[in-house]
C-alpha cells in the first residue's frame, strides 16, 4: 500500500489518471465551452471519483469504500478537470473577444494595451483636453 494507490501502480495509472483524467479532461473542457463557472467542477468530480472508486473496485480488486483513495483519486480528478477548464477559458477569451484580450500563456491572456485605435477622430475620449 502507498499514500496515492492502494494495490500497485498499475491500476492506479490506467483507471485513476488514464480513465478517470480523460473523463475529467474532457468533463473540465465540457463545462468551459457552456460557460460554467469552476464550482461546478468540483462538484462533477466528486460523482466521478465514486466512478473511478468502483471501477478500481470491479476492475482492480481494490476497496469499494476506502476513503482515504476517493479523496486521493477525486484530489486527482479535480486538479485536472480545472487545468483543462482553464485552458478552454483562455482559448475562448482570446478567440471570442480578440480586440479585447491577448493570450500570455496557456492558461492565462491579458487586456490588450490601448493603441492607435483610441487616436481615430471618431472617437470622443481621445479629444478631450487634458484638466489641470
């Protein structure tokens, strides 16, 4: 037995990170295509930790009711599903609202600087006399 399996490592890589991280993957990107906030991750990756739990105990002959390795796999789960959250959240942002925001990583974007589009003559802030 080990902190983060309870049999060998085997099982724990194909149902917990394998099965159980795919699911969360696509459950995270799922959730940030549909706007969702994060919350809601966390409270679908408690349902599928009971799932990886019961296939570790039908697959793997592992303990159906171990609490210990739900919160172990459902930590797993969880951190997954809110990486691939995240990186949903950032294409969108920086493919929905282009003129808006810039991408700075693969998980983070930022607001686009002011440029010469503040300087057009159709627009009223740019004329405004600076106050004393």
């Amino acid at each position: 037995m080990a902190i983060l399996w309870e049999q060998s490592f085997a099982p724990f890589l194909v149902l917990t990170l394998v099965l159980g991280g795919g699911a969360a993957w696509m459950t995270g990107q799922a959730l940030a295509r549909g706007w969702r906030p994060a919350s809601r991750v966390a409270l679908y990756m408690l349902l599928l930790g009971l799932a990886v739990r019961f296939f570790h105990w039908s697959l793997g002959g592992g303990t159906l009711i171990a609490p210990w390795y739900y919160l172990v796999d459902t930590a797993i789960l969880v951190a997954i599903s809110l990486l691939s959250w995240r990186f949903k959240r950032t294409q969108q942002m920086v493919h929905q609202y282009p003129w808006l925001y810039r991408r700075t990583g693969p998980l983070t974007w930022t607001t686009k600087e002011a440029g010469p589009a503040h300087d057009l003559p159709g627009n009223r802030d740019a004329r405004k006399p600076a106050s004393t």
